[in-house]
C-alpha cells in the first residue's frame, strides 16, 4: 500500500508486482472479488484492505503516482460504470451523503438497502429478479 511504504522505491516494487506473475496466481485463487464503490473512500478503504474500494463519481483519476483531473462527461462515465458494477452483483454501494443517486437507487426493484445512521448500503437482492 502506496500510504504505507518506507522508502520511495517501494512505488516501484508495487508497479513491478503489478505486472508480476505472483499478481495473476493470487487473482485467480480469489475468484470473482467483491467491490466497494463509495462517495467517502477515505473513510472506509483502511478497513477493507483486502477489498477494492473506489469512489462513485470520482474527480480525478490517479495513475503512477500523480493525479489527473477527469472532465464532468468522464466522472458521469464512472458513475454509469460503478451502478452498472452495483446491478451485476459485482459490487456494493455505500453512500455517507444525502444525495440524488440515493433515490436513484432506492427506486430500482432489484436493489435492496440498509441504512445504518447516516449511511445506506445498496446491494443487488438476487430474490427479487
């Protein structure tokens, strides 16, 4: 994990084993993993570790180490991408902030909730198809 490493080589190391064949080995014992999709990654990625969580209208894509602002048509794609991930059971949503997209996803009959203070779960129910 990028936050954690010691020294500044340890960004090489991690795209090196990106590549890596022990990378594939891994991927292919873990099967088809779950995803996190979320408008607070911040706040919930350290505790799923071992679960990709992304956010659900990104601003800004990050590749090798530098930020790169996305335009308004872009983030609205990831968006779509990320709801398309949440309807074919490949992912959750976890939103923190009343918003839009809330109602969005509380009116599609295949999606189920649960909302726990301030922050609602959707998921795909699979019994209601």
């Amino acid at each position: 994990m990028i936050w954690q490493r010691n020294d500044v080589s340890s960004l090489f190391l991690a795209e090196k084993f990106d590549r890596s064949s022990e990378k594939k080995s891994i991927e292919a014992i873990l099967g088809l993993q779950r995803q996190i999709i979320t408008d607070a990654p911040e706040k919930i990625m350290l505790s799923f570790s071992t679960m990709d969580v992304f956010q659900i209208a990104p601003k800004n894509r990050f590749v090798e180490g530098k930020n790169y602002p996305l335009n308004k048509s872009e983030t609205k794609a990831e968006l779509q991408k990320n709801i398309a991930s949440l309807l074919n059971g490949s992912a959750i949503i976890v939103l923190f902030h009343t918003d839009s997209l809330k109602k969005e996803l509380s009116n599609s009959p295949q999606v189920s909730s649960v909302t726990e203070n301030d922050m609602v779960t959707f998921y795909l129910d699979k019994s209601a198809k």
